[in-house]
C-alpha cells in the first residue's frame, strides 16, 4: 500500500483541516463546506465557506486548490506531497508502509538475464494479432520493439514451454519467481505478449482474461516505462498498452507508463518546461479521483499539468480504437 493510500485511509481530512485550520464546518447533503482554505495564499472573506469537502477530496471555489489530506497538508506545511503523507502518519502515531521486502538473492540478476533473452526472441503471430485488435501497428510494434519495450513468447503454450526450457534456465525462471515451487509450468507461458522495463517484465494475454483470471503477470521492481519524445513535454498514462496507444495516435512527447494509475511518486516526474504535462487515465470515476490526485501531487512540486480523461473503461487504448 502506497503512503499515499495509507495517509487516506487514516487521516481523516475534515478532522485534519478542522484541526490544523481552527476552520469552521458547515454539514451539506454532500458533505461539508467550511471557511478556510489549507493554501496558505488563499484569505477567504468573513463569512465565506468556500471550500468544499467530499468524501476523501476538498476543493477551493475561491482558489482552486483541490487534493485529498495529503495535498491539503502538502499545501499547509509547504513541502512534498510525499513528505506531507509520512507526516500524516507520524502525527497519527503510525507508520508508513514498511519498506518493500528484500528479495531473495539474485532475483534481480535472474530477471535481467531473462530480459536479454527477450529482447532476443521473435515477433509472434499470435501475440502480434492481439495488439492489431487493439489498434497498434507493426510500424508501432516495430519501434516499441528498437526501444525494448515490447518482446513475445510464442503464443501456443507448449511452444512458449519449449522456447522457454531452451533459452532460460529453469533455475532462473524459479529464482525470478515466474516458476512457482510445485507448478508443473511456469504461469507466463500462457501470456505471449511481454512489457520489459529495465529490471522488470509484465506478461500479458494475448485475450480476453477468464473470470478471476489475470490479464497480466508482473516480476521485477514496480518501475514506470519511458518511451522517449521527440519533443518537450509529456504525458503520464496506465499501464504499457496506453503507452503503445498514445504513440499510434501520433504524440511526440515524452510518454510515462505507470504500472496502475495508483503507482507513481510525484517527485519521480521532471519539471516539463517548455512543454506541458499532462495527465491521461481513464475517464471513470475512479479515473478521474487518481487524476486529481496525481495533478494535486504535482501542483505541490511546482508543476502544473492538466487532466485529459481518457476512455472510461479501455484509457488510451480506447481512445485509439475509437478513432480507428
């Protein structure tokens, strides 16, 4: 669980603004309103109550400010979105989330040594059909391929297990964690299509997933992916597939691929100057709560991005598909 998450979850925002802010509440039907702002630049006037408090989420009329605890304390306390959520905990008596486990000896060296015979392997028919259904090209796969940030396992199972026995060791395979103890065959041989980073890899389905089933296995550190512009300015998306979307529709900038719309660190991302950053998650409510969260992240770093709410469901890849 991200600290951000976890600040949420056990900070109460109208308890934290009515506290830090001595502010006065007012109970509405869909929340509450109340007459201080945690932007230290923002002086409502007497009697005003306009901020607005909904659920996990404020927002100024009056300046603009908008976020959840962590960006309201981020605004108050004038640092780091992320400095501001291990505050929060701290305040609270809490922790934040401990520190990722450390992994067994030479999993990182077996994932790397897995990736260079990826990069390797070919183009597969059946893993390059699923990504024309989805509206990328050969052209697209092509690139992605030069930037080795796309690579296949034969699409027929007992061939990806043969590929595989004879490329990789069995040993890496387990000590990487593909190879489960007491599985007959590794889980990635039924997932064709492969989104390597630099010390990680994301098999994904070559179908729809089954009920319960997983579209995706992932290994390896939680990393975003790059796909570098030709121009300034970027572009924060969902997942490796919106990546390879939003290049097909043409963007020239810098495009950033996090693994979950819920997986970044604001301080992670580069000042755009002179270009423009933007934020494009799906359009669902759930969408657009990360989006927010994300740009509110950022304002508190100084950059300002705007939001351009993809697909509802599909993201970036539904736009394409859309457009096609």
């Amino acid at each position: 669980m991200s600290v951000f998450k976890q600040a949420r979850e056990n900070v109460s925002l109208p308890e934290f603004l009515a506290r830090e802010l001595g502010a006065k509440q007012v109970m509405t039907s869909s929340g509450a309103r109340q007459n201080a702002c945690p932007n230290p630049e923002c002086t409502p006037k007497q009697g005003e109550l306009p901020v607005s408090i909904t659920g996990e989420f404020f927002r100024c009329w009056a300046c603009g400010a908008r976020g959840d605890v962590t960006a309201a304390a981020s605004l108050l306390w004038g640092i780091p979105a992320a400095d501001a959520a291990r505050r929060l905990l701290r305040t609270r008596d809490l922790q934040p989330p401990a520190p990722v486990a450390q992994e067994p000896p030479g999993r990182a060296d077996a994932i790397r040594r897995i990736l260079t015979v990826l990069a390797a392997s070919p183009v597969d028919p059946i893993g390059a059909d699923y990504l024309h259904s989805r509206g990328i090209t050969d052209a697209t796969i092509r690139e992605a391929r030069e930037r080795q940030m796309l690579a296949f396992l034969p699409g027929v199972p007992d061939r990806a297990m043969e590929w595989l026995t004879e490329s990789v060791e069995e040993e890496a395979m387990r000590l990487a964690g593909m190879w489960r103890e007491g599985a007959r065959a590794p889980a990635i041989i039924f997932r064709p299509v492969v989104f390597p980073g630099t010390q990680s890899a994301e098999f994904r389905l070559a179908r729809e997933p089954g009920e319960r089933e997983p579209r995706a296995l992932r290994f390896g550190r939680t990393e975003k992916w790059v796909w570098q512009g030709t121009v300034p300015g970027y572009a924060i998306v969902s997942g490796m597939m919106d990546v390879l979307s939003l290049a097909q529709l043409g963007y020239k900038g810098t495009i950033y691929g996090l693994p979950g719309a819920t997986a970044w660190n604001s301080e992670d991302f580069p000042d755009p100057a002179p270009g423009r950053a933007q934020i494009v998650f799906p359009g669902s409510p759930g969408g657009q709560r990360h989006s927010e969260a994300l740009r509110t992240a950022l304002a508190a770093q100084g950059i300002e991005a705007i939001i351009k709410p993809a697909h509802s469901q599909y993201g970036v890849n539904g736009m394409l598909k859309t457009a096609a």
